[in-house]
C-alpha cells in the first residue's frame, strides 16, 4: 500500500443511490484523483424509522433551523451531480484478495460476505465512544466538553485501528454547527490515508461493541429535557456577558530577569499578536492593533526604549481589511512582513521600503485561500511555511498545512503529509519558530478551552520535504500573569520575551 501510484480496488457500501454532500465529496475526491477503482453496494436501502424521540426530534429541526447554511453535510447531493453507479452484483466472492479497502459509507454493519479486505474495512467514528451513535458530538455539547473528536478507523483482522483522527473544539450552542464542521473534515479523511499509505495503520484502539460499524441509538425525552435548561442557562449567561462585557487583549514583555511589563491599550482598541525585531541595537514590538468601532485591525510598531518603558503605537499597515499576526524578519539586508489577510483570503508578503514605518505588497504568495498565523523559518536551505488552513466548513484553528520553497519568492510546494497536525490543541500557530538547546521550537496555541487559552512549545523532531514529527514539550498558562485569562502568542529577541494576554472590561467603561 505504500506504493502510491497503484490503484486500490475499494468495495463502496452505501444504502442509497443519492448520498449526503459530505459522503458524495469523498467519493468525488476518489475518482478525479486516479488511485481508486471503486464498486458500489447497496445494502438495507431503508433506514430505520426511528429517528429518535419527540424532544430530540423538536430540538434538531430547531437547531437546523436557527444555524444551518448552505453547503450542510446532510443535505442530498444534486442529481446531476450523483455520481454513476455500476452494476451491483447479487454475490460477491468471500476472497480476501478481491478488494484492497471495505469504505462503509452506510448506516449498517458490514454484511460478513464484505468483510474480507487486504487492508480491512473502513468505518467513520465521531463523538464521544460513549454517546449517541445517531446524535454524534450531544454527549459533548450536553457536558460542555470542550474536545470533539472524529476520526477514519478501521476493522482489520478483527482489531480496530485508527487509521486518522483529529480533534476539534466543541461549539457550546449547537449539535449542528459540531456535526457540520467535523463532518466535512473527515470527508478528506479517506483521500489523506490512501496518499500517506498503510503505515497509518499502527494505532490499535479499544471500542464498544459497535465494531466495524455504528450502531443507532438517539437520547431519551428526559435527557433531552434536562439539555434544554442546561443550553437555556448557558445562552443565556452568554448574551448577558456579550451585551456587557467584552474581550480586551493586552501585550506584555520582560528582558527575563524582571516581571512583565504590562502595555494596556485604549478602552477603545486591543493590542495582541506581538513580534519581536531589532535594527541598528532598536528592538521594536510589530503587533495587530484592534480598533472595535471598526471591527478591523491594523499594523502597528512600538520601540523599546532603553529604560524599559516604550513609544507610543504608530500604525504602519492597513488595509480595507483585517491585518494581524505580522510575522516580521530579515533577510539578505532587507525586512520583510507576512500579516494574516484572512480577509482578503490571500498570504501576502510585504517589504520595509523605510523600516520600520513604510511596507509595500512584494508578492502574494497564496490566493483564494483561507488562512491563518503564517509562520515562515529557513531550515536546511529551503523555506519552510507553517499555516493554518479552514477547509470548507473547517475550523481555523483545527489543522496546520505546511509548505516549502527554495525560493521566498519562489513556487510553494504542499508537503505530503498535510495537514501536518490536526488537533485543535496544538495546530495553531503562536509565533516564531526558534532554536532551544539545538532543537527546532515551534510556539502554538491550545484553542480547545476557548480561543488562545494558552500556549504549548513543540519539539519539531523530524523536517523535511517527505516527513514531519513534533511533540509537545512545555505548555504555558494564562495564570503567568496575575488576573490573565488567556495567551496566544509568544516571541522572543535581543534578551527580550514577549507575549500576549487577554481580560475581561465592561463595555461601557
């Protein structure tokens, strides 16, 4: 299986000719990427009638009704856009040679005459192991677990084994909105196994009795019924927070061998996502300055003055849209800035026409692309670029893509085992790579608790252009700074570290 230019004989069981959107993508995938032949089966065309009690019922219409947008995974896929069926044969032959993969997009188990694969049968799991089979992802959203979890196992030689996973942060207000976005990621799940090859599996996992296939179960009335106060109180206590009360982050920094010095903003702006960069014995802080009237961010650069203390921000970069994390660096005598452009949906590349005051556009590195916190670090005499990427209903802060160059303005190439990371915990990115003790460091960001919680500190063990490993070695709280609730970037340069915090002010302070 390693061998990726082969084509893989993939036994598909479905138990309907129109498929779900997300299901019809992988499938898609499948074919236009030429290392599949598949078959289709039908199996229990009808599903089973019930569809789980009123109150769950009542609550999934509502949930739909109120937070569902186009492109939902359970819609049907178009019947121009079905895809062709071949011929499904009554018997299929009991050789474990006649298929390489079993892939059960169905509802069922596996009949035992499909069950003999070389490379098993493949299955999805989502949510807890120990929640509702038909409900996916209440049993998080009911106990306000933060961690959703979804992932392509698969049933080979009666073991389970988790062929890929990924972690996710759970949504407190909506099973559709959990569902929606891990469905879609998982519908790449298939594809990224098949292109890394069967090395994948080597992760046995213990699972209930529903090996090989989910089984159906909803939750009962009085669950649903003590959900509705716990979703009721938790809204609730929401709106009253967002009507009052707002977010305000705040840059700190110390040359180590002090505290933090506190830089607050403006009760009318935030400052977050500082960057650390010396010129001519000048360390100067590039960092998003957020106004809230605006709902937009801006470029600006404070200097470090020699007492400890620091000059008054001054904007450097804006855009018609949102401008942060401004990844800044050197590089052959010059200065050079990568902001996130989310909102043009480009990663674009600037250049210090007069450090530190005056940027201009060199080149746009990427188009049409949702991304985030692009990091880049010049390693082994290529460019290597860290960015967090959304796909279709993804989470920014889910998967980390990697990609390299030998050129900074030179074609960038995806790395194969994109996305390097998919886990909500540690994929976003947190500032500059660095060196530590001769290891590579990457800073990260824990985003399952809430957005920016705290940082981690990744060992990159293994780079190049074919391979990617890191392990987290150290995390790093919030409760570093008395009263912080919250850090998402880290940085340092010329003996000074620097980091970002967040608290909680009244609007109409």
């Amino acid at each position: 299986m390693n061998n990726i230019n082969k084509k893989f004989k993939i036994a598909v069981l479905i138990n309907s000719y129109t498929l779900e959107k997300w299901k019809h993508k992988i499938l898609n995938d499948l074919q236009n990427s030429n290392i599949a032949d598949m078959s289709f089966f039908l199996i229990n065309e009808k599903d089973e009638k019930n569809s789980g009690n009123f109150l769950y019922r009542l609550y999934e219409k509502l949930d739909r009704n109120v937070f569902s947008k186009s492109g939902a995974f359970k819609e049907l896929a178009e019947e121009e856009n079905a895809l062709e069926m071949v011929e499904i044969p009554n018997q299929v032959q009991n050789d474990e040679n006649n298929f390489d993969i079993i892939l059960n997009l169905s509802k069922k188990k596996c009949p035992d005459s499909l069950k003999k694969a070389k490379y098993g049968v493949w299955f999805f799991s989502f949510g807890d192991e120990n929640g509702f089979l038909k409900a996916p992802f209440l049993k998080e959203l009911y106990e306000n677990n933060p961690l959703s979890k979804c992932s392509l196992d698969a049933l080979i030689d009666n073991e389970e084994k988790v062929l890929y996973s990924s972690y996710s942060s759970t949504n407190p207000f909506s099973l559709y909105i959990n569902q929606n976005k891990n469905y879609w990621k998982a519908s790449d799940f298939v594809l990224r196994c098949l292109k890394v090859g069967a090395d994948l599996c080597v992760c046995p996992v213990q699972k209930g009795a529903h090996a090989g296939a989910p089984l159906l179960c909803y939750p009962s009335n009085l669950f649903m019924f003590i959900f509705f106060i716990k979703l009721a109180t938790r809204m609730f206590l929401q709106k009253a927070k967002n009507k009052f009360l707002k977010e305000q982050w705040f840059i700190a920094f110390t040359n180590k061998f002090h505290s933090f010095n506190i830089i607050n903003p403006p009760k009318n702006r935030f400052f977050a996502d500082p960057f650390l960069i010396q010129n001519k014995q000048k360390t100067y802080i590039f960092f998003e300055d957020y106004y809230y009237e605006k709902n937009k961010g801006v470029i600006s650069y404070m200097e470090i003055l020699s007492n400890g203390a620091f000059s008054k921000p001054k904007t450097v970069l804006e855009k018609d849209y949102h401008l942060s994390y401004p990844f800044v660096f050197e590089e052959y005598g010059k200065f050079y800035m990568i902001p996130e452009t989310l909102g043009n949906r480009t990663i674009e590349l600037y250049e210090a026409v007069d450090f530190p005051e005056q940027w201009k556009l060199k080149k746009v590195l990427f188009r049409d692309i949702n991304a985030v916190d692009s990091t880049l670090l010049k390693y082994n005499g290529k460019y290597w670029l860290f960015t967090n990427i959304a796909e279709k209903a993804g989470y920014l802060c889910d998967e980390l893509f990697l990609f390299y160059s030998d050129s900074l303005f030179g074609q960038w190439i995806s790395h194969p085992k994109n996305p390097i990371v998919s886990d909500v915990r540690t994929a976003r990115c947190a500032g500059k790579i660095f060196i530590y003790n001769g290891d590579l460091i990457r800073p990260s960001q824990e985003t399952s608790i809430r957005y920016g919680y705290s940082l981690n500190f990744n060992k990159i063990e293994s780079l190049s252009e074919k391979a990617y490993k890191e392990k987290t070695i150290r995390k790093i709280k919030p409760e570093s700074i008395k009263g912080n609730l919250a850090v998402h970037t880290y940085n340092s340069e010329n003996g000074f570290e620097i980091i970002d915090g967040m608290k909680i002010i009244g609007k109409h302070i």
